[in-house]
C-alpha cells in the first residue's frame, strides 16, 4: 500500500479499483466524443505531484497504469527511473515527484500516466491519480509566483478548481526539461 493510500484509508485492492474506474472513464471520453454536458470543452486528466495538483490534457493520456516492472538504465539520470514493457511497447518511465525535489523513493505500486504525443510516449510517475474534469479556457489564468520555480517552468496557466490551485501543464515544455535534465 501506497503512504498516500495509507493516508487515505484505501486498501491496495481499492487502489486499484479506483484506476479501473478512471480508465473506462478515460476510455469512454474517446468512445463518446467528450461527455454531452461538456462537449465543447476540453478533458484533462487531475493527478498530484506531491502537494501540486496538477491537469494534464486527456489527448495526450495513452493509458494508466500502477504497479508496472521498470528496468533501470545504468548511468541515467535519478529521474529517468528506466524502461517499462506496457503491452510489447517500451516506454521511458520518469519519476516526476524526484525531479522537481519531492523526493521520496519510487514505491511498486506507484501511480504511472503514459503520455502520448509527436515525439514522445512515455510513463510519468505520478504520486495520486485524480479524476477526468472539463475546464472552459476561459477560465484558465496566469501561473502565480507562488508556484515553486521548477515546476513553474512546466506550468503553462492555473485556475482554481474544488478549492485548490489546479496547474495545467505544458507537455512540450515538460519534455524540454526532462531531455535537458538527461
């Protein structure tokens, strides 16, 4: 069990459950368009990178995935836990929360979002896996300078969603540092 589950007072078995769910939420949003309530907005997926909350743009999630084998790479860097085989495909997995100074050791049942995209498809370890949510651009503001300066170099507008600071994340921008940092 996960510190974060164990927090939560969700059994590993519950874990699992819950990233099920997402899944077919995940895989109906494609099978469906976008939800009919929401249809003209864009779907992003919410995880937490430690203390952050973070939205990734659901066409850019391929799947998710908790508890995959990970070879290491001799001689790569801390955050590039190393390759993962997900259904014959290899995938760099990278640990997000130790690169940007949360620290912390990889757990096995680590939350994994693989992003998909022109020039990359990889894993990204991610401490919690929220839900799908639609957010009208709108709404999506400046990033504050509250926002701790390593991640602020991802982090392409904010807005406040269920009370807390929501970070949208800059994909591009993401994989500018993680090949920078290699």
């Amino acid at each position: 069990m996960t510190a974060t589950a164990g927090r939560a007072g969700v059994s590993a078995q519950g874990l699992d459950e819950r990233i099920r769910l997402l899944q077919e939420d995940f895989d109906a949003s494609f099978a469906k368009g976008a939800d009919e309530e929401h249809s003209d907005l864009p779907l992003y997926l919410t995880v937490t990178l430690a203390t952050e909350r973070l939205a990734l743009p659901i066409t850019h999630v391929k799947r998710l995935v908790r508890g995959v084998d990970v070879m290491p790479l001799p001689g790569s860097p801390p955050h590039l836990l190393g390759l993962s085989s997900l259904r014959g495909e290899l995938i760099a997995v990278y640990d997000l929360p130790r690169m940007f100074g949360y620290g912390g050791d990889r757990q096995p049942t680590s939350n994994i979002v693989v992003l998909k995209g022109e020039a990359f498809n990889v894993g990204i370890v991610v401490s919690d896996i929220g839900r799908l949510i639609a957010v009208d651009p709108e709404r999506v503001g400046a990033v504050p300078r509250t926002v701790p300066g390593a991640i602020r170099q991802i982090v392409r507008g904010t807005t406040y969603h269920e009370g807390g600071l929501l970070l949208f994340l800059d994909l591009d921008q993401l994989f500018t540092q993680l090949d920078a940092r290699g």
